[in-house]
C-alpha cells in the first residue's frame, strides 16, 4: 500500500512522537459498482454533471433507456443498459455504470506525450490536467474502456476526475454520495475488494448466480474502479465491458523501446526530445475556453 | 446547526494547494486541483419537493448569510444526516439546481383576457382585485343557503379549488380554512388521482 | 405506510405489486436493498412490465393490469389451505371469529347481499356482526337455531338508518361457525384456485404458485419469527376496486400476522412529497382535517354530526376495545374552534353551520364533469396541473372553455393555464374562448419554509434557502390576499351569508403574510382557558401550546388545526424541527428526528408485534413490549396502545376500530362495495370477468354522460394500456429541466417485440396509441420486458405508456415531440371508495403513425 509521498515520516531533533506513525493507513481509493443492486436510476449521471458543471447536451431516443450510446466529452458518467434474456428465459435488466476505470496501470497516462497533461495520485486517481493538455488525443487510443473523449471546442481531452476536487478536501465522489441504492461504494481499494467478495459470494450463495464475481482486470494492473457482476464470466453483457482489458499493443511497442532507450541515458534522452520535437515542435498547451463556450 | 461541516470545509480549503490528504501530492508543477465549489457557501436545509420519501437536502447558496448578500444558490447534494436518505438523491433530486436557477420559471402575473390569443402582464394588485371580484360574484351568484328538503347547507357550488401536494402542511391548510370558509364543496386535490 | 421507509430494512420478505420503488422512490427503495443485502429478504416484484424493481427481484411475475385482486384472492387461498397463517394473531387480533347475520350472501353472482339495481347501491344491513355470545365449539347449535334476521325497521318517510355494529358481537374462538368471518373468508376465496387465477391475470399456474410460496414461506409451519411487507402505489389506487385491491394486501397481512410488526405492514408509497400531509389537512371534498368525516346535509346540527360520526365499541363482551374514535366530538370542536374562533360558542354548536355541506359526490372528475355541465364557472389552481393529470384530458379541456375564470398558480407555464390554445385549438377558436385566465407566478421548493409529511407520517420542517425570483409571491401571502380582499368585499358591499368569511379566524401576526410557525402552532394546538389533568394534576395554562390530541377538549376549551398533528409543536419547542440521529434500537425508528403521527409513533399497530401476554413474536425485533412491574407497555418505539392496559384484558391492537381489532370482514358499508374484496374486470377489459360474465364489472361504478365520456369495445380496441412514470423524469414538472430532459428526451410507448413484429413496428418508429377518447403519438419502444399473455384462452398484448410529456416544456416548445398528454386516453370512472379515476388497465390500439 502507498502512501503520500509527503506524509511524515520522521522527523528531526523532534522529542515527541512522529504524527501519524505506526497507523495503518491506506491512501488507495477506490469505487464500487455492484450492479446487481444498480436500479438504472441514473442519479450518478446527474450528480457528475451538477457537480462539475457539465450541463445539457441534446440526446436522442434510442429504443432503451440509455441516455446516449457512450460517455462524452461533458458526459463522464452513462449507465448502460442491455435486456438479457437467461437461459431459463426469464429476463434480466443489466444496468452498469460506464466511467474511467482509474487503472493502476493507465493506458491513457502511457500513451500521453504531453507533459504533466496526465498524473497519477497517489491513492490512484488518474487525473486529466487540460491545462497541460495538447489534444493530441493519444490518450483515447491507449485507453481499452473508451473512456476519454476529444472535445472539439476546447480541443482538448476530458474524462471523469473520480472527483478529485472532493476528495481530496474528504468528500466522496459525487456519483457515490447520490447512489440510493447503495450500488455505489467509496473506500479503500483493499476494503472496496472485500466488501465486492463478500457480495459476490452472497450471489453465488443465496441469489442462485453461480457465476456472481468481481471484476478487476489485472491486464491493466487493476482498477480503481471494480465491479460486481451476476455473471462474471461475461462481462460483455453488461455493455461491452472488455473481458481481459489490456495498453493496446500499438501503445506498448511505442512506449517500451522509449522506456528502454531512457535506460540509456544520454541516448535516450537525446533520441526522445529530438523526436519529439520534430513530431510536435514547440507547441504550446492551448488555454480552455471560458465556461459559456465549454457548454455547448 | 449548521457549522460543522462547513468549519471543516474551511479548514480544507486554507490548507488548500498544499494540502496531502488523503493519497494527494500536490506539487503545483504538476497537477493542480480544482477548488471545492461550495467551500464557503452557506448550507440550507430542505426537503425535496418530488415524491413522499421525503429526503433530506441541502441548498448551497452564495454567501455567508451575511445582511448584504441576496443568496443564489450555487449546488445541492443530499442531506447525509437524513436518517431515511442519509445524504442520497435520485436523478430528480440531484438535478434540483436546475429547477431553482430555470430560466423558463415564470416572474410576473399575467392575464388571458376573454377572446384573446395571447398572454398580457397585469399587476398584482390588478390581478388579485379582479380575482377576489370573481370570486365574490361567482359565490353570490350559486350560494346555496338551505338544499331542496330544507336543510342548511351553505355551500358555494359554483367554484372549484384543485391544489397539488407538493406544498407544506400549513399552506395546505390554509387553503382549506380559507376555501372552506368560503363554502367550497368542490375541494380536491392531487391525493386523489 | 403503517410502518415507514427505513422500516423496510426489517423484512424477511416483499411483495411489490402496484408500485415500482426503485423508479419512483429511489432514496426509499435502498432500503429494499439493505434488507436485501444484510438479511437475504426476498423480493417479489408483480408488475405487467418488467421494470427497474423487477431488476432487482427475486421472482418476477407477469400480470395483466387490473387482475390483482384475483392474485390476491389466490394468494389468500393458498394460504389458508396449506395452514401458513398465523393462528393466535387471526383469533385474537382480527375479526376471524366474528360471527356474521344470517342472510349475508357472498358475491358468487358478482353481487352480495343487499344489491338495488335500480339505484346501484347496496342496502348494507346484511354486512353485520351477528349480536350475541361465545359460540365457541357449538357451531353446529348455533347453525341450528340460527338467529332470526332482524327486521329493518319500517321508515316510510325516508331511506332506513344506517345499520350500526352490535356492542356484543357473537363469536366463535374456534372459527368454526360457518358463518363466522374466517369460514366466509375461506368460502369467498375457495373460488380462487390456481387456474382461475391464471385465466384471469395471465400467470401461468406454476409461476403463480411459485409466488405465492415464496410469499407464505414466512409463516411456514405456523413460525411467527419471520416478517414479510407488501409495497404498493397507484398501480392499485388506479382502478374502479382500487381500495379493495389495498383492502385484500391488508386482509393478507392479517392472516399472517404481518401487521404492526417491524418489517411487516402495508405500505403505500405516495408520489408526492406532501400527497400524505395534503390528505392529512383534508384537501379531499369529503373529510376534514385528521380524517374526520365530512359533514353532509343530514347533519343538520352539530350533535347530530357526532352521533353519526362518533363510534361505539363492538366486540366479543369478555374483550376490551379503546375504540379511540369515541374523541371524535373533542377533536371536532377543536377544529371548529381553530376555524371560527371566538364565532364558534357552545351555544351556536361551535358554528357548525358555517361548514359547506356537500349535497352530492364532488370528487376530481366530478369537478370537470360539473364544469362541462355549467355548474362550476370558476377555478383556482394551484400547483395542480388538471388538464395533464386528466382523466380523458380533452374533457377537461373543453370543461374549461366554458367556465367564467380560472387562477392558476404555478411555477412554469403550464398545460392548464393554457388550455385555450392546446394543439389543434386555432386562433379563430381562441376567440370563442371566454374564460378569463390569470397566471400567478409562485414560489418553488427552495423558496419556502414549512412542514411537509412524507408517506412514512414523517413531519419534517424546511428552510427557505432564496427569495422568490422576479415578482413571484409564496403562494401562501397569495391565498391570504385573495381571501382578505374577498372578506373585504363582503364586509364592504354585503353579500350572500357573509358569516363564515367575516369570522373566519385569520388572527395571524401578519394576516396577509401568514408565518408558517404560526399556522404549524395551530395545528398542534392550544389551550383556550387553564386545564388541569384530573390524575396527574398537570396544569395547562390559557395560551399555552398543547402536550398532545389526549389534552383535546370538546366544550371550547382547545382549539386545534389537525388533532393528529397534536403534538407537533408543543411548549417544549417544535418537535417537527428536531434532526436527532440516534437510533438506540437499531431497527431504524430514529425517535428524534422530526416527529411523526400520531404521537410520534412510528409503526402503527404496534401492539401486534406481541403475542396476546404482550411479548414480541420476535425478540430479536422488539419494538414494544409489557413491561409487569412498571404495569406499562414500554419500548424502542411510541406504543400505538393504551399504555397502561394488561394483556389479560384483551384490549385489540386496532384501536381505530370500534372493534379492537383487524377487520377481514368490513362490516356496514365502510367499504361500499362489498365486505370482502371481489375481482371485477377494469371498466373496459379484454374479457368478460371469468368468475360472474353477466357481473364483470364492479356494479357500483358509474359512468358520465358528456359526449367524451367514450368507451371502447375489445373487439375495436384489444390492447390493455398502462400508464406510469419513469425514474428520470417527476410527473410534468421536470420537462422544463434541461438535465432531466437529456436523460429522457422524447415519449415513448413501450410495447412487446411481438405485437411489434405484427404491426410492422420498429423500435423508434413513431406510433399512435388510440383509445375510444383520444390519440397519443409518441416513438416505439420495443421490448421483450413485456410479453404477450394468454387471458382466458385469449391472447392479449399490454402496452405501457410514461406519462411526462404535454405540450408546454423543454421539447415541446421547440417542437421536438408530438405534444400529447398520455392522459387523452384515460377514462373518467373511478373508485365508488375513494373516487380514484381508472388510469391503468384500460384498452388501446396501436397504429404507426
């Protein structure tokens, strides 16, 4: 388990005791979505873009009641929906709530050239930085959830932040305080995981769903985000959620022989910038438009 | 009542950019975080106007409640105190910014005059005298003291008040003491349909 | 709800049927969940479609809409022969043993005993407890000599007095007797079998049985430990029997026990966050404020009121009954006091006369049909939207067109007070179009204070967080004004009966602003002179605010709003304003938070979480309980019960009825239609009703004569049409919301793959869903989460129509959908109990557009 890297851990020509030592404190956060009990009631969505001031795009009836066919560039957050007949032809309502995965091992952050556009917290939230951002939409490609979204106003990309505002001051994710249902859950990552077992183990146990499981997909080297499903064996059913999820291949071999040359130092460094230079030149992180313009 | 979570929300904020709680490492470089929106606001407690769960809400609105200040309110979140919803909303609830800030909320009294194809603006004090005019002549007009056996009923039978049920207790009330009062018969409201 | 929403954490078991929780009560339904989660309670979810609860459940069972006292019935059946009922509780706590008179006829024929065709009402003398003693085990004796029937006495000159209940009622602890309630019960219900059960809903014999097992497991074997709920909304207030459909949920909750316990009860959902409190101050034409009755032209003085209106006790003689009902003339002069003031004096019978006595029913679709008829010429409405809400809009519509003038107050511009220029009116009809309209802005939500009671009887105060915007008003400075300029008027120019306006009692701090805490006192209530408690010696001085309705005095002493709101606001400070958040029980009563009715209690009944020595069928539920050495009953909850009274008194549990206990059987016309709940086909229905053809239809209904009081024939229209919200969307309200919108942008009608296989239908092709009243256009939704059924060898089709959109709002005003209001559709007959229109079940065909 990380922590912070500026938590204290001694301190000198200090006679008392070192704050906080000795705990055994975890700072990986983690989301919850336990979509055996998900009502598709779609408070997550509103909340998220209350909360971050996304407001209204046009949608269209689309013969479900999905809002729209995949989260947006100013919709992070979209239930999806997908009637399933079992085999015993009794009928099922998969609803689960599509967002950033916040993975440990984030495509998105691998394939991004732009420095500092994307970073990694500490407690795992993978976290967009659009003043950094150049738009190049490379982050789209490396991420295997299609997750984030080009806007063309901004020209930049966009993605859920896990609420990064909120928690970093306490709170909890916008979408996990609405959930009435409880489908929604916010803790550590090790507690989130065996609070989802103990569920899924009710699943298999009591509910009749012997297939009833967990996911988080170590191709990505877990998630922060994980999720209870009925049938665990075919995570597809519950709107295309990728069964082995892994860095697309074109991103590994793009990133791997760079990280490789960055052993070599000199090298490396010297190969990199000048590639880089080349490729983008000196460009510049463009401003984001004031709010009126974001909210088409 | 209302001061501990916004204390805390104080403190948060000044320990602001350096703050390292909770997994953050905020070395400004790299990664900035956005501001609490509601740090400061001030924190109204409501009940939510759509169904009879009865959630508990809170309004953030600008200011401090501060004499000066005309509050707008800013951002809503559930109640976490609220035994029954303990902080949840459902997609009407959450959106319920929305509903205070429309834009297509309607501001002034207006009138459809007899005939007419549109809406005109008229006073309150217009309105509310040609109204309390109607009210009297209609009244007059079908009161009935005593029904066809002789018997006293004081009823008015010529006009209707429908109400809705998003309203509170007191109002509710009101509007039967007052119609009532009247001698309403026809009194209904949205518990029947 | 007897109990509440956190109460349902409680359960061991849920029957949903007639509601849909996790669309429309979100917040509340996670306590399904809870239950769900940390008890493995089982849910079973009874819907025509598939839905959002039906997601969540254990079992789902498709039935036809309006067939659900026929499930119900079938329920009651397979309870009562595979002996999962609760044995102690039915002989004790209800009526079962009650013995009923001779010449009481069950509805084999569709009608009981008692029926006039000519008038379509019931004589209901037969709808009585039998006089007498304890038949206990001398059933066959008393069967022999029987009991003569009384005769009804002679009254030419009038219709016959009302029968009343007997102070001793004859009784058989052995529920033996054939005609004690429990045998008739099992008689009228013995028709229900499983395969009737099927003809007439449509689920297949295995999956019916399958569900009612599931459901009865909790009383397997006679176990009283376990606890099982029944959840509904308006898909059962919605029908032309929807009390008795609420009415047999209750009987089944009797039988096993399940009611006044944590976890049990029946529970109404309630769609609007003051619906409860509104019917609690009595916005309803026939009640007054705490449900006492309405007055009626017979009253014709107050102590003829409270004879008619005050109840005696009626029960076995050994047994005790509170029968807490006898204070009806306490709470009653209360209110008249609260209302009339110093005009109201013991010597003109507390100005009894000032009160309108309705000389016919003016219920909801009433009003619009006196309205079309041109006997109402004006309407206020407020925050009431009454051409969407309908029944059969166009009527309501062209109801409008011919009243005088019509107040609207509202907060966005609404269908009714445009009514006069509705799609398909043109400007030269406008012209014709007399009415005066004025449109008042008020107030929203956040801009007012005030109490509201959830359905759980939760009172709970709010703050006003932001003024009105613009020149928009409260809409209770509104009210104030429109009645003080009218007082104004009557004192100024004289008019007809001035008295009840010039003495209405208006005496707040500021008359044309009332302050909310002050009217909130008034509903709590107030001492008039000094009161002393004759046992404890407490003093109550003039002025003072009242502990409770138990200090209600019926001699002008008191005044009060809302005796069950006594309590609410006492000289201890507002209790509706606490946000105590302790539960010392666990069971989720939270005491301290807010105040609930009566008396702070939260389940209701609660009396009957104990066996008959007054200990809890559960000890791991304890919610009340006899505590011998105090003499008291004491508890984690308010006991719902005289506290002081000993179990070996036999004192019942239902201490709202003069009986003392449950009523199986509702005896003398409390429910018009019959004793015991009868399926009756919906008003218009695929098929003749399977049990009686030649009765199909409940016969107390009765229909309208205007030319849009249409109805259409299975033969024309064969598809069954249901109505309903959806989670994202609040009635017509949040069509103005731009973030609701975008969650669901246009009307849908949702209907079965196969019906939509063949009518050529695709999904979001846009269809015409046609009844014999009008044309709803909206975009198809098709779906396997409704499926066609087989009704008694027929194949018919439902289809299910949410009813949020009209023609002013977001997508209407850019045109983007076909501004219709589902309620074109919907027929104006309605319940002959509760004079709730028939919105679901009625019948529709379909047309692509």
């Amino acid at each position: 388990m990380s922590q912070a890297s500026t938590e204290i851990v001694r301190i000198s020509g200090h006679a008392g005791s070192v704050p906080g030592a000795g705990l055994n404190r975890e700072f990986q956060v983690c989301k919850l979505v336990d979509t055996t009990t998900c009502i598709g009631c779609k408070a997550c969505e509103v909340a998220c873009l209350e909360w971050n001031g996304n407001t209204f795009s046009e949608t269209t009836f689309d013969n479900s009641y999905q809002t729209m066919p995949e989260t947006t560039w100013n919709y992070w957050n979209l239930i999806k929906f997908n009637e399933h007949e079992r085999e015993d032809g009794s009928m099922m309502l998969l609803m689960r709530k599509d967002q950033c995965m916040h993975c440990e091992d984030p495509g998105c952050l691998a394939a991004c050239p732009a420095d500092a556009a994307i970073v990694q917290y500490a407690n795992g939230i993978v976290d967009f930085q659009e003043a950094n951002c150049i738009g190049c939409g490379y982050c789209i490609t490396g991420c295997p959830f299609n997750i984030p979204k080009f806007s063309p106003t901004a020209r930049k990309v966009f993605k859920c932040t896990l609420c990064s505002d909120r928690v970093a001051v306490g709170l909890e994710p916008a979408c996990i305080k609405a959930c009435p249902t409880g489908c929604l859950h916010f803790g550590t990552k090790s507690e989130m995981k065996e609070l989802a077992e103990t569920r899924a183990e009710q699943l298999r146990d009591v509910s009749g769903f012997a297939d009833a499981g967990v996911y988080d997909p170590p191709g990505v080297g877990g998630t922060h985000v994980i999720y209870v499903l009925h049938d665990a064996k075919n995570p597809e059913l519950y709107g295309g959620l990728p069964k082995d999820p892994h860095i697309p291949y074109s991103v590994r071999l793009w990133k791997a022989p760079l990280k490789w040359l960055g052993n070599l130092a000199i090298v490396g460094g010297l190969a990199g910038l000048a590639w880089h230079y080349m490729r983008y030149g000196p460009k510049k992180a463009e401003p984001i438009p004031p709010d009126d313009e974001r909210r088409v | 009542m209302q001061t501990s979570r916004r204390d805390f929300f104080k403190v948060a904020a000044v320990g602001g950019v350096a703050a390292t709680i909770f997994g953050f490492d905020l070395k400004p470089a790299y990664a900035q975080l956005k501001e609490l929106k509601i740090a400061r606001a001030a924190e109204t407690r409501s009940t939510c106007p759509y169904c009879a769960v009865g959630c508990g809400v809170l309004i953030y609105t600008i200011g401090d409640r501060a004499k000066n200040v005309t509050p707008q309110v800013i951002h809503v979140e559930g109640d976490p105190d609220h035994p029954t919803n303990r902080g949840t909303l459902c997609p009407k609830g959450s959106s319920l910014e929305q509903d205070m800030l429309n834009p297509r909320r309607i501001t002034k009294p207006q009138v459809r005059r007899p005939g007419a194809t549109d809406w005109e603006d008229i006073s309150w004090d217009s309105a509310l005298g040609e109204i309390a005019h109607w009210t009297k002549k209609t009244r007059d007009a079908t009161f009935v003291e005593k029904d066809a056996n002789g018997r006293t009923v004081n009823r008015c039978e010529g006009i209707s008040f429908i109400g809705g049920c998003t309203d509170t207790n007191e109002f509710n009330y009101l509007v039967v003491k007052a119609m009532r009062g009247l001698g309403l018969v026809y009194l209904e409201n949205q518990a029947r349909v | 709800m007897t109990n509440g929403w956190i109460d349902i954490k409680n359960t061991d078991m849920m029957l949903i049927m007639g509601g849909n929780p996790a669309e429309n009560h979100p917040c509340g339904f996670k306590w399904a969940m809870e239950a769900k989660r940390n008890r493995n309670a089982k849910l079973i979810s009874v819907d025509p479609r598939f839905t959002r609860t039906s997601s969540t459940a254990d079992l789902f069972v498709q039935i036809r809409a309006g067939s659900d006292i026929a499930f119900l019935g079938g329920l009651i059946r397979y309870a009562i022969e595979n002996n999962r009922i609760a044995k102690e509780y039915l002989v004790n706590y209800t009526n079962a043993a009650f013995i009923v008179k001779e010449g009481f006829k069950l509805p084999d024929d569709g009608l009981y005993s008692g029926f006039n065709a000519a008038s379509a009402t019931y004589d209901k003398t037969t709808w009585n407890y039998e006089g007498g003693g304890d038949f206990s085990g001398k059933a066959g004796a008393a069967a022999a000599s029987g009991h003569a029937p009384e005769p009804v006495p002679g009254n030419p000159g009038g219709p016959a007095p009302p029968p009343a209940l007997p102070p001793n009622v004859a009784y058989d602890l052995t529920l033996q007797h054939p005609r004690c309630v429990f045998q008739l019960m099992k008689q009228q219900y013995s028709r229900y079998t499983p395969e009737t059960v099927e003809r007439i809903t449509g689920i297949p014999k295995d999956q019916f049985l399958k569900a009612v097992d599931m459901f009865t497991s909790v009383r397997k074997d006679g176990d009283m430990k376990k606890v099982a709920t029944i959840i509904y909304a308006v898909g059962w207030t919605q029908h032309t029997f929807g009390t008795q459909i609420i009415r047999t949920a209750a009987m089944i909750q009797l039988l096993l026990g399940n009611m006044g316990r944590a976890g049990g009860g029946v529970n109404a959902l309630r769609g609007h966050s003051n619906i409860q409190g509104a019917t609690d101050m009595a916005g309803l034409y026939e009640s007054l404020p705490g449900y006492l009755k309405g007055p009626v032209p017979d009253d014709t003085n107050l102590g003829v009121y409270l004879k008619r209106t005050t109840p005696t006790s009626s029960k076995p003689a050994p047994w005790d009954s509170m029968n807490y009902y006898q204070n009806t003339p306490q709470f009653m002069v209360s209110l008249l006091k609260a209302l009339y003031g110093d005009a109201a004096t013991k010597e003109n019978g507390f100005a009894f006369d000032y009160f309108p006595k309705p000389g016919q029913d003016c219920s909801w679709t009433h009003i619009w049909d006196d309205m079309y008829n041109g006997k109402i010429k004006g309407m206020m409405a407020f925050g009431m939207n009454g051409v969407m809400i309908g029944p059969d809009t166009n009527k309501n519509i062209n109801a409008l067109k011919k009243a005088d003038w019509l107040v609207v107050g509202e907060i966005y511009q609404d269908e009714t007070s445009e009514f006069w220029r509705a799609p398909g009116i043109t400007a030269d009809e406008q012209k014709n179009i007399n009415t005066t309209v004025y449109r008042l802005p008020c107030a929203g939500f956040a801009e007012k204070d005030g109490s509201m009671t959830n359905s759980a009887r939760w009172v709970t105060w709010k703050y006003a967080a932001v003024p009105p915007p613009g020149d928009a008003r409260l809409d209770q400075d509104i009210i104030a004004e429109i009645f003080l300029r009218v007082r104004g008027l009557y004192k100024s120019d004289g008019g007809k009966f001035p008295d009840p306006i010039l003495n209405l009692s208006w005496a707040y701090a500021d008359a044309a602003h009332p302050p909310l805490t002050q009217v909130a006192m008034e509903l709590n209530g107030r001492a008039l002179a000094d009161l002393t408690d004759p046992v404890t010696k407490q003093v109550i001085k003039a002025g003072q605010q009242l502990p409770g309705f138990a200090w209600l005095k019926d001699d002008g002493t008191t005044m009060c709003g809302n005796w069950i709101y006594s309590g609410s606001w006492t000289e201890a400070g507002a209790q509706i304003q606490r946000r105590g958040t302790e539960d010392p029980s666990g069971m989720g009563v939270y005491p301290n938070w807010a105040w609930s009715w009566p008396a702070n209690r939260r389940v209701l009944y609660n009396r009957a979480s104990c066996n008959a020595d007054g200990k809890p069928w559960d000890p791991d539920r304890k919610q009340i309980w006899w505590n011998e050495a105090s003499g008291k009953w004491v508890g984690n909850d308010v006991p719902d019960f005289k506290p002081d009274s000993h179990p070996k008194d036999h004192m019942g549990p239902f201490i709202m009825n003069p009986e003392g206990v449950g009523r199986l059987f509702a005896p003398i016309g409390v429910i018009v239609d019959g004793p015991f709940p009868e399926h009756y086909e919906p008003i218009e229905s695929p098929i003749k009703n399977p049990l009686h053809p030649d009765q199909s239809n409940n016969p107390l209904v009765k229909k309208f004569n205007t030319p849009y009081d249409k109805f259409g024939s299975p033969e024309e229209y064969s598809i069954v049409c249901t109505t309903y919200r959806l989670t994202e969307q609040y009635h017509y309200w949040t069509k103005n919301n731009p973030m609701n919108v975008q969650l669901i942008p246009e009307p849908f009608v949702e209907i079965p793959v196969e019906l939509a296989e063949e009518k050529g239908i695709r999904g979001t092709d846009v269809i015409h869903v046609i009844s014999a009243r009008g044309t709803y256009t909206a975009k198809a939704f098709v779906t396997r989460r409704l499926r066609p059924m087989m009704i008694d060898g027929k194949k018919v089709y439902q289809v299910g129509l949410p009813i949020h959109q009209g023609f002013r709002g977001i997508d209407e005003d850019e045109e983007r959908n076909a501004r219709t209001p589902a309620n074109l559709l919907t027929p104006a007959v309605t319940d002959p109990n509760a004079h709730t229109p028939e919105s679901k079940g009625f019948l529709v065909k379909i047309e692509k557009a």
